[in-house]
C-alpha cells in the first residue's frame, strides 16, 4: 500500500469488510462476491471436462447454483467439488497479486470472470443486475481511481471475499454432517460417488481450511509489524 503504516492500514481494512458482511441488505450485495466464485469453479471445472453449462443463478439470498452436465458421474463429482475449493483459491491468487503490487491483474480476473457470467451464463435479473453493477464499480476504480484508492478498494473486495469463504467453508461443514440431504455440493458428491457425505465434508473443510490459512500465513502483514507502526503515533 501508498501509506506510511501499510499493516495498520490492512487490518483496519479488514475490520471495515467483517462490519460491511454484517450490514442487512448492503453486506449480501457484497458477500455475492464469493458466490459468484464459487459457481466460478463450478464453470471452470465443467468446461475443462468437456461438459456442458447450461445456467448459472446467482440469488440475492447468497446461494447460487450452476446447471451443468458430463457424461460421468466421476466427472459430475468433480464438477461439484470444485466450488468451494476454487473460491478459497481465487482470494489466495488475489491476494497474492494485490501484496506483489500487481492490483491491475486482480482487477482484470475479477472483471473477466464478471463479464464471462453475465454474457454467457447469468439470466436471472439478481444475478444480471449485480454483475453489472460489480463490473462498472471495478471499471470506475481502475480507470478513474488513483493507484492508492483502487488498491483500497480491491482490497477491501478480496477481504470480504476471504471472511465470505470462511463462513460458507463453516456452513457448508455444518450443513454436510448434520443434514447431509440437504449439504448442496456435498449432497451432490454423496450420490455421484457413493461415498458418505461426511467423507466429503471433512475433505472440503480441509482442503478449504488449508488453503485459506496459507492464504492468511503468506500474505497478511505480521502482527509485529503492526505494532511497530503503532509505536509511532506515540
């Protein structure tokens, strides 16, 4: 970051996306974000197996979801894990990004994946509207912001993404070993494979645990240096 207390400034961040999350109304259009990851995955997965997509929906509730169809229940079952491991990982490659100075990538990602939803994929008017909205709020910071103020904005965006992806990895945990009928994607994987739904929800809380916490590790300032910045306001 452009500031004299880059640490501070990044914590300080983070503690205004755990409040904006928590704002009725305003917090959903922001943690919409991480939906549109995770159905991301979802895309990205199915394409590369050489499925198909046919909808994407992209709810004002949060939820999501993404018809798709392979011709194996081992390529459905990857289609349908790919979710939320591919939303922990796109905050991870963001994140990485944005603390190698490299914002106006994370901005092109963002923008692109966007874009990829609303013209080939979203047809419901939540899930149009929203992504418009998000592409114009992304265009506007990285054409007529400064260099500091997109940054403060992009980064706010991948901090509220990281909170979201930590409460939906905990609600999916939840959901997948005390009502694995009724767990989404781990459901999904239950019937493709065969295989019980609480294998399939430890395999996701783990891979998703992990990868966030690297994510935390590798890329947020250390607590020491927040306290040297601190040191110098007295």
């Amino acid at each position: 970051m452009h500031s004299s207390s880059p640490a501070l400034v990044f914590y300080l961040i983070l503690l205004l996306a755990l409040l904006i999350i928590r704002i009725p109304g305003i917090g959903r259009i922001f943690r919409t974000l991480n939906t549109m990851l995770h159905e991301s995955g979802h895309i990205f997965m199915a394409l590369l197996l050489n499925g198909e997509v046919h909808e994407v929906k992209l709810n004002s509730d949060l939820s999501g979801s993404a018809s798709t169809s392979c011709n194996s229940r081992l390529k459905s079952a990857m289609v349908s894990f790919s979710g939320y491991p591919f939303a922990a990982l796109s905050v991870l490659l963001l994140l990485a990004l944005y603390t190698n100075g490299r914002y106006r990538a994370a901005y092109l990602i963002l923008i692109s994946l966007a874009l990829v939803h609303l013209l080939f994929f979203v047809r419901n008017t939540f899930g149009m509207v929203w992504l418009t909205l998000f592409v114009v709020l992304l265009l506007v910071g990285l054409t007529f912001a400064s260099a500091h103020i997109a940054g403060l904005i992009l980064v706010c965006l991948i901090l509220i993404a990281l909170a979201e992806a930590i409460l939906s990895t905990l609600q999916i945990a939840k959901q997948g070993l005390t009502r694995p009928r009724k767990a989404g994607d781990i459901t999904n994987l239950s019937r493709s494979t065969h295989l019980p739904a609480w294998f399939w929800t430890l395999l996701i809380f783990a891979l998703c645990a992990w990868i966030i916490y690297y994510a935390i590790v590798a890329y947020f300032p250390s607590p020491a240096q927040v306290i040297t910045e601190l040191k110098t306001f007295f």
